[in-house]
C-alpha cells in the first residue's frame, strides 16, 4: 500500500483547502456570535465532545481561558445521558463539538444543557445534522466529506473555527490575523520532513505524546490517531502530569513525542526534553529551540509561528508522519479495525 493513495493521506494535505472553505463563509455570522457572547457574558463554558472532538475542546479551554478569561470545562455525557441528572446552567455557554452530530450521548446532553438554561453553541460537519438544528447558534465545519474513519481535515477544521469564535468574542485582531494566515502555513507545514521520527516509532509498542497548555489537545489528539491507525499504544500527558506517575515507565525502548509552542510552556517542555534524553529515552521534539534541545534528541522541523496557531500546525505535520507510519507498520489508516466513522454511544 503506497500512503499517498490513502484517504487519511489525501484528506489529510487538504486540510488547508478545508479552512480556505470555512474563512471564504460565515465571517458575518460568526462575528454576530461574537457580539452575542459579549452580551451574555458567560459565567463559564461548558465542552461537550468525544474522541478528536474532545481534544477540540481541549484546545478551546485553553484559548478561551487565556484570551477570554472565561472558566471552560468538559461536560461528562454520561450526566445526563446515562444518570438522568440535570444541572443548573444558567449563564452557562455549552459548546458542542461533533463530525457527524449525531451521536445519541451527546444529542442528550445538548437537550438536557438546554432545558438547564445553557446557551448551545454547536461546531459540526455535517449541515443537516440533529445537532445543528438542537442549537441556539451553529457554526459549519465545511471540510466536506470524510471517507477514512480518522478525522483528519475536519480536527483541523474544528481548531480553526474555535480560534475564529474566539477572536469574534473577544474582538482579538492579532488572533483573526493569525487564523487568515491559516491555509498558506498548513500548506508549509504539511511539507516538513518529519520522517526522522519514523525509525524510532516504526518498532515502538508503547510512546508517550506530551504537551502543555495550547499544546495539550494536539498532544492528546496525535497520541489517538497513533492508537487508531498505527496499532501503537499511545499516551497522552501534560508535561506537569507526567511526573506523576507515568514518567517512570519511560526508558530506552519507550520514546517520547514532545509538542511546544512559543508561550511560557515551552521553556518546560525543553528542559524535560534534556533530562529524559539524559535518561536515555529516545526523544522526538517539535517546537523548541534548536539551541537548548538535548544533545541526541530528533528535531522535527516546525514553524515559528504565534503560539494560539502553533498546535494547529504541529497536528497537521503529525497527521503526515502518523499515515506514513500506519503503512510501514503493516497497517491501513482508512480502515482501523473494529471502529465505525460515527461513534453512537450512549
């Protein structure tokens, strides 16, 4: 199998054609969300989501908690959709996050937000889709269809519509400059060679994926499709997390893929880079500076880009290393074994 003839692959490189799609649309709508959210002035936010959803919505607390100052948190489906208990939201914006928009769990809890007096804020892919029509306000993905069961485009797409909410709500010019540069840098970013990391990955059977803050939703989604589409046991942590446990399982047949952006966690993310290579653990690095990264750790070459943007970019390179390693390793990234592309849990 040639990875260039999967879908994961092509879908993958057009993903910068995706967030073309989304930023020629909407531009009116969004920024009267923008004004929305101002006049409602949340008194926190909610996430809702599985899978690379989820890890959409890792992205949005951190941006929404540095940019907005805005409490952000994850919903547990299972509330409302398994235990039947409602909460008090008034006040409250519940952002839901989807591909599809069907799923029965998260259908439930966008009801159930909404009878507790939420405000429904729905990202989906999918025009038609229940979610959609349950929300106050929606926001279309646009990355159109999807043929492998791993969400590649329509994660970048989702990351790309959360920053572009934010910058409305929170009238940020620097972030909205960002987001318009968005095509051209997935574009280069794609391009990097990060084959480096495929020799010490191709025979790994367990790899822990870390990052902080911005940073953590690219490490968590980067560690799924490792698990998904390459049969490799993939964990993610917070840099700060890992300490707590997990760091002591790492050693020389146990590699670390470290994720950094130019923001106060990066100077972290280095120094744990040189103490784990100290240690003897294979080390892949994107993200930091070339003059402090440990002697014997793998660069893998990224943009010096703002740090909002940054993880974007980080996923869009990872999705090319990772369908490239699923095929050396024997796998098909299309076809995961024993997973549907829409997820019904309940």
């Amino acid at each position: 199998m040639r990875v260039e003839s999967t879908y994961m692959f092509q879908e993958a490189a057009g993903s910068s054609d995706a967030v073309r799609a989304q930023l020629q649309h909407d531009g009116a709508a969004i920024a009267a969300i923008g004004a929305e959210l101002r006049r409602l002035a949340p008194r926190a936010v909610i996430t809702c989501a599985r899978g690379s959803s989820d890890h959409a919505a890792t992205y949005a607390k951190y941006l929404i908690e540095t940019r907005a100052g805005v409490l952000t948190a994850s919903a547990a489906p299972s509330v409302s959709s398994v235990y039947g208990v409602s909460q008090d939201l008034r006040g409250c914006l519940f952002l839901a996050l989807s591909q599809s928009g069907r799923s029965p769990d998260l259908l439930a809890s966008v009801a159930a937000a909404k009878a507790a007096g939420a405000t429904i804020l729905a990202f989906c892919n999918t025009p038609d889709a229940p979610l959609m029509a349950a929300a106050d306000w929606a926001i279309e993905l646009r990355a159109g269809v999807e043929a492998s069961v791993a969400a590649t485009k329509s994660y970048i797409a989702t990351l790309a519509a959360l920053a572009r909410m934010v910058a409305a709500w929170t009238q940020d010019a620097a972030l909205e400059s960002d987001i318009g540069t968005l095509p051209g840098l997935l574009d280069q970013s794609w391009a990097l060679d990060w084959s480096a990391a495929l020799a010490p990955l191709e025979s790994a059977a367990n790899l822990y994926v870390v990052g902080r803050g911005l940073g953590l939703g690219a490490a968590q989604e980067t560690a799924l499709k490792c698990k998904e589409t390459c049969g490799l046991h993939a964990e993610a942590f917070s840099s700060a997390e890992l300490r707590h446990g997990p760091y002591t399982l790492l050693g020389p047949k146990f590699p670390a893929l470290l994720f950094a952006q130019r923001d106060a966690t990066r100077r972290g993310i280095e120094a744990l880079s040189l103490e784990l290579a100290r240690r003897g653990v294979p080390v892949l690095i994107a993200g930091a500076e070339e003059s402090v990264t440990a002697a014997g750790a793998i660069m893998l070459p990224t943009l010096d880009v703002a740090a909002q943007v940054a993880p974007i970019l980080l996923v869009q390179s990872a999705y090319r290393l990772i369908a490239t390693l699923a095929v050396r390793r024997g796998f098909d990234p299309d076809h995961p074994a024993h997973l549907l592309k829409v997820t019904e849990t309940v």
